[in-house]
C-alpha cells in the first residue's frame, strides 16, 4: 500500500514545473504557482499574420493564453487600394469592465477581406485592440499589410455578409460549456480548473460509456476469492483507474492533435468484434468453462490470462483499465470537447493532458470507491459467491453486447439483448428454486418472472419489426408523427441543402451521426423525439450525416468543420452562416436543447 501511494506521489511531483523555462514543462504551463503572470508585449500577445491569394486577403492573429480580442474595435483601411466585403467571424460574448458587453476572439481568428482594386504596392491597414484578462487593456494597435496588384473586380467574399451586427448581446452568442471550459484552461488559474474537471469527471462517472467499467473491475475484484484485503482492493482498483485514465488522456491527445479520423478508427468493426470476444472469454473465467476440452496450448494461455485478469498480475490489471479506456474513447462530452478544442487550438498538449487526467481521474472516482469496498460488500465463501461470480459473467457478456451494438445497432443488438436478460432471469430463477421456500423466494421468482417476459417481449418486438410486422406497441408508437432528418453523405451535400434552406429563409441543423456514439442515439431516441424540440424542429431543416464509415467524403466534412468528436450538432442560420457559438457536444435533455435551438431560430 505504501509502495503505490509513493509512487502515485512521485508522479504528481513529476508533473510539477521544472527549472527550464523552455522545456515541455514549461513552468508557464503551471500559472497558478505564480502570484503574478507577466503581461506579453502586445505583438506576442496578438501575433499577426496575412495571406494574399488573388483578391482576397486573409489578416490572422494567434492569440495567447488569458487574451482576448475586440470584434468591433477592428477597423481596416487602404492605401492605393478599395476594400471590399469584409468577413467577421462571430466572436464570444464577454462582459467587460471597460467596455460592457462585447463580442471578442480567444486563441486564433482569421478575417477575409475582399479587394475591390488594388495598385502595386497597396497596403491595406489594419487596427485592433485587446486585453489581457482581468489585468489591462492595450491601446489600439496599427498592423500593415503589402498588397499585390489586384484588377477591378466586385471584391466579394464567399459567405460574407455585410449586415451581420458588430456586437450581439449574449443572448445572441452565448458562450457553450466546451468553449468556456476551454477558455478556463487558457486562464491563469489552472488550479481550479483542474478541480472543476475533477468535478465534471466525477459527473461522467454516471453516464452509459462509463457503466461498462463497473462489472469489468467487479469481475476483477471477485476474481481474487475469499482472501482480498481493503488494501488490495484499492490497490487494484488504482491500477485498473491509471491504465483508464492514462489511455483515455493520450487518445484525446491524439483525436485533438490528429483529428477524428483516428478516434473512428478504434471504432472499426474489427476493433469492436475483437473487444467483444475478448470480454466474452472472460465471461467464461466467471463461469468456470475453462477447464472444457480445449486444445492444451489454448487452455494454457487463457488459464493464464485469466489469472491475470483476476488480479493476480498488477501489468494484467493495468492492460484491462487500458481496454476500458478504449471502451470509453467514443463518448464525447462538453468538458472532454472542452480539452480537445483547447489542445486543438493552442498545441498545448501538457496542459490538455492534465485536464484531460484529471477528467479521467474525476471518472474513476466511484470505480475506486466500488472497488476498495468489494472485498466488504461481497460475501466470501459459499455459494452465493459462486452466484454473484456467475452475475459478473454475464456483466461482462454485457460488456461484448455492448460493443457488438456499435457495429449492428438496430435489430441484432436488440435481438442480443433480449437473449442476455432470458439468460440472466432463468439461470437467476434456477438458483432461487435452491434457496428456502418462504415471502422472499416468492417475491423474487415474481420479480424474476418479470425480467424473464420483458425480456422476450423486447426481442419478440425488435424481430417482428424487422418482419415488417407491427405490433400493439409499434402502431401505437406510430400514432404521432415525428418530424425526422433529412439524409446526407457529402460536403457539397450540405452545401447545396443550406442554399436551399437560405433560399427559403430558414436556418439549418446538422446531426453528425455514428452508430459507435451512445449519445447520438440518446439525441434520436429522447431528445429529437420530445413535443418541445418537435415543435423547433418544424421551422428549420433537420438534416444528418452519418459518418460511421469514416471514408474519405466523411473524414473531408468533419475536418472542414474541425469536429473533434461526437455528436456534434452544427447550427446555420437563415443567411447560411455557420453558428459556432451555438455548435453542441454532448448529450442535451430535451428542455435544455429546445431552449438551445430558441436561440438559434431568434430572428
């Protein structure tokens, strides 16, 4: 017990910043251990760049950690050329001392500018102000850029649109929980950050990606019998959460740094069926079907992976929480959305690692509590010990469904389903027929009975469905239409859907869909389906893309839109714009997103 808080601590200490101020761990990637930052000159603070190409000029600025950019203080000007339209992106709402409600810029903006005309050696000028957050604000700044030779042209800008306001109220571009938690780890109090991602962790703890876990370290903490000290509980316990957290971590690094092409990769139907025979020949270690009439080298390796995963290998525990990180990889949630966009945008891939660390740790919280106390909660010996073993079994075939669901979703995960819980209720029915007769068995072979009928009736209806049968429920269920989504595959899909949309004046939703995402069937299933979202739904067009797949035209939709997980909900307005600010990830109740969608349908 010693040894692994001695190094669990030592690891801590290694986290914190060293005396090279250059290195990875940069002791600028640790502000909260200063009493005060020191404030950047403004052209490190606001690193500006252009680009021309043809009559269009693209002014950027790289903005750093805990600085900010006024939208409306831009003002641009040329000498020996005429400007054109001018793109602003929408910015964050802010309330800013100085100046009230403002619309600013964190981290990166790129504004497109039109030429109209432009001489050899034209510039084009332009004026910012910013401020350092909650320090000071700078004075306005001029930066020049050198113009080439442009011909007489209309100086358009694809999607620029003139008349967008200089400064909505918040109201109007509200700051999502992914982009404020993103904007806390830029701020200077990392500290209370991390404890506010401890926190969401501990809430993500209670969501279906993370349920999986539960009977896959349950089975490793009744694996080890009657002999298991509260000390070795936790101790396993704390290995199985490391090799979660660090996987989880490094993953996000990944899809953040990568992209999300790599994420749907782990979700590659090979990955899920070898994950789901995996977990179903650990099932049968909790069987006991090990000792069957296999081949000697295969009976060999299994026994000895068993014991592994009973926790007799502190490496085999560790490599069963780094498959659960696996397990875990395709649920996005805003504060894990919230660390990718920061890591994204800034390559700060330490301090996303630590939030996403501790994010993970926040997850494993009730993991540990679990794990530490089963060898109390759990009886020792006899066989309701071999019953609650058995339990865990089908726990952990559970599990395999669960991957199998990702791959087939509909009708053969249903079918699955139903098949685990008949099997679950006989063999518990069976085991209860042994025990003494009196209120309680009856009371539980009532129950069971029950778990035993549900069962069948679910697979029955998911079957006759797939027949093309309607039953009671189905014809009842049918009695109020939906109003559904409108399938598309392609970039230029989308495209030419909000032409249309725009031509008709009415803004534009896109679902981002996979059939590996538990939330995005929580979004079909609840949420798309409730009266108060039904009835936002009417006046815009509802239109999905499914990118299960992961082919070449889905990885190009999802990188133009920088979408780093799923579900991801994109928003356009009635003019074709695309709404960032009002972009979701992550699962939303049906009240909270009817409310989200007000503001996107808010002329």
């Amino acid at each position: 017990m010693k040894k692994i808080l001695f190094v669990f601590l030592s690891a801590l200490l290694l986290l914190a910043p060293t005396a090279h101020a250059d290195g990875i761990f940069s002791s600028s990637k640790f502000s909260f251990l200063k009493d005060e930052p020191k404030l950047m000159p403004v052209d490190e603070a606001f690193v500006f760049d252009f680009e021309q190409q043809g009559n269009q000029v693209k002014v950027s600025w790289v903005i750093a950690d805990g600085y900010y950019m006024y939208r409306d203080k831009l003002e641009f000007e040329a000498d020996g050329a005429k400007i054109g339209d001018i793109k602003l992106p929408r910015g964050k709402a802010h309330t800013d001392e100085y100046f009230g409600e403002q619309e600013v810029y964190y981290t990166y903006v790129d504004i497109p500018i039109g030429i109209k005309e432009a001489s050899s050696e034209a510039t084009l000028n332009v004026t910012f102000m910013g401020c350092a957050e909650g320090k000071l604000c700078f004075p306005p700044t001029k930066r020049s850029a050198v113009l080439d030779a442009v011909e007489p042209n209309d100086g358009k800008v694809a999607g620029a649109n003139a008349d967008a306001p200089a400064a909505p109220s918040a109201t109007s571009a509200p700051i999502t929980q992914q982009d404020s938690l993103s904007a806390m780890l830029s701020g200077d109090n990392l500290l209370w950050t991390l404890v506010i991602f401890f926190g969401l962790g501990i809430g993500l703890a209670l969501t279906p990606c993370v349920f999986p876990m539960y009977p896959i370290l349950s089975g490793i903490i009744v694996g080890q019998g009657e002999k298991l000290s509260t000390a070795k509980a936790f101790s396993l316990s704390m290995v199985y959460v490391q090799g979660m957290a660090i996987t989880y971590s490094l993953l996000g690094l990944i899809v953040a740094s990568a992209g999300m092409k790599y994420q749907a990769a782990l979700q590659h139907p090979a990955v899920l069926i070898f994950l789901a025979v995996l977990f179903l020949l650990l099932s049968l270690s909790m069987f006991g079907l090990y000792e069957l009439k296999l081949p000697a080298r295969w009976q060999e390796k299994l026994n000895s992976f068993s014991n592994n995963q009973k926790g007799g290998n502190v490496a085999g525990v560790f490599l069963m929480g780094v498959i659960s990180g696996l397990v875990a990889s395709p649920c996005t949630t805003a504060p894990l959305s919230g660390a990718l966009v920061y890591v994204a945008q800034t390559g700060d891939l330490m301090q996303g690692f630590l939030a996403l660390y501790v994010l993970s740790m926040g997850m494993g919280l009730p993991l540990l509590i679990i794990g530490s106390s089963g060898g109390k909660l759990l009886p020792r010996a006899g066989a309701w010990m071999d019953v609650i073993k058995t339990v865990f079994g089908f726990l952990l075939i559970a599990v395999s469904v669960v991957m199998i669901g990702r791959i087939w979703p509909d009708t053969v995960s249903d079918v699955l389903w139903s098949l685990w819980g008949v099997s679950l209720a006989g063999y518990l029915m069976h085991q209860n027929k042994l025990t003494e007769f009196n209120w309680k068995q009856t009371v539980r072979s009532v129950s069971l009975l029950l778990l035993l009928l549900a069962s069948f009736s679910y697979g029955f209806q998911a079957v006759m469905a797939a027949l093309g049968y309607e039953t009671p429920v189905a014809q009842q269920s049918q009695t109020s239409e939906h109003i559904t989504h409108k399938k598309i595959k392609s970039l230029a899909d989308l495209e030419r859907e909000i032409a249309a949309a725009s031509a008709a004046g009415k803004p534009v939703m896109l679902d981002l869909y996979a059939d590996w995402c538990v939330a995005c069937k929580e979004f079909e299933n609840i949420t798309f389906k409730a009266p108060e979202v039904q009835q936002r739904l009417a006046n815009l067009v509802f239109l999905q893309a499914d990118v299960t797949r992961n082919d070449d035209i889905d990885i190009e939709l999802l990188e133009h839109y920088d979408v780093l997980g799923l579900p991801t909900l994109l928003m356009f307005d009635a003019q074709g714009e695309v709404r960032d600010e009002l972009r979701v990830t992550g699962f939303m109740r049906p009240q909270a997103f009817a409310d989200h969608l007000d503001l996107l349908l808010k002329p």
